[in-house]
C-alpha cells in the first residue's frame, strides 16, 4: 500500500537517474501533473507526456542530461513535507535550496510553485520538496 504518492513519485526519478534511464513512466494524479509542470518550466526535465490509459493514467518523464558528461540535471530530489510531519512556510520564512541555486516546490492556494514564484505572489503553503 503506497501511503505517499509524492515520495514514490520522487523515488521513481531519483531511481531512473541511478539507473541512467531516458524516461520513466508514473502513475498519474493531478498534484504529479503540476510537480511535473514545474520541473519542466524550470529546465530539470527534458520533456513530458501525460497519458490517459485505465482508470488513473500515467505521466512518462524524459530525463535531462549532460550531453557529453552524462550527469543528470537533477542532482537531488528530496522530499521535506511527509504526511507524519507537514511542513508549512509563509512569505517570511521561505526556505532557499542552495542559496537560490535550487528549487523548493510548494503547493500553496494559487497552485503548486516554485519557491521563488510564491514570494512574488506573497503566498505560503506547503514545501512538497527540494531540487538542484
């Protein structure tokens, strides 16, 4: 039984980075559909494909890397929000990967964002995750 989607969304694109896939497919949910969107408009992915077969449907993700040195785009992908221990961020105390150089992914009422998006939209919410 999957308690967590989100981690297991995650584990399936930190695994397929491991193994040096090309593209991995995940069951699909509406919140993995925006995460999806988000790494792609930040350049962490290659490309995506939403697709509708069976009840729940799948995503395939193209993974991006190097083209000479074969390093992956995704350095790390952490989840921080679990459902033991939500974690929560206003506009005042929003967290910073890498002092800007990463991405912290928030689902917040205007949708799910980047870190940096929802403090020009001065939002909080919750941090689904990290990635640089």
């Amino acid at each position: 039984m999957n308690t967590d989607p989100i981690a297991d969304y995650l584990t399936r694109v930190r695994n397929a980075i491991k193994a040096n896939h090309r593209v991995v497919e995940i069951p699909a949910s509406n919140l993995k559909k925006e995460i999806t969107k988000v790494l792609f408009d930040k350049g962490y992915i290659a490309n995506y494909k939403f697709e509708e077969n069976g009840p729940q449907g799948t995503i395939k993700v193209a993974l991006k890397y190097h083209p000479i040195t074969k390093i992956s785009a995704i350095r790390s992908i952490d989840r921080i929000s679990r459902p033991g221990y939500r974690r929560y961020a206003g506009t005042s105390n929003m967290p910073r990967v890498l002092n800007g150089l990463g991405i912290a992914i928030l689902s917040t009422s205007h949708g799910v964002m980047t870190d940096k998006e929802a403090r020009q939209q001065n939002v909080g919410g919750e941090v689904l995750c990290y990635v640089y």
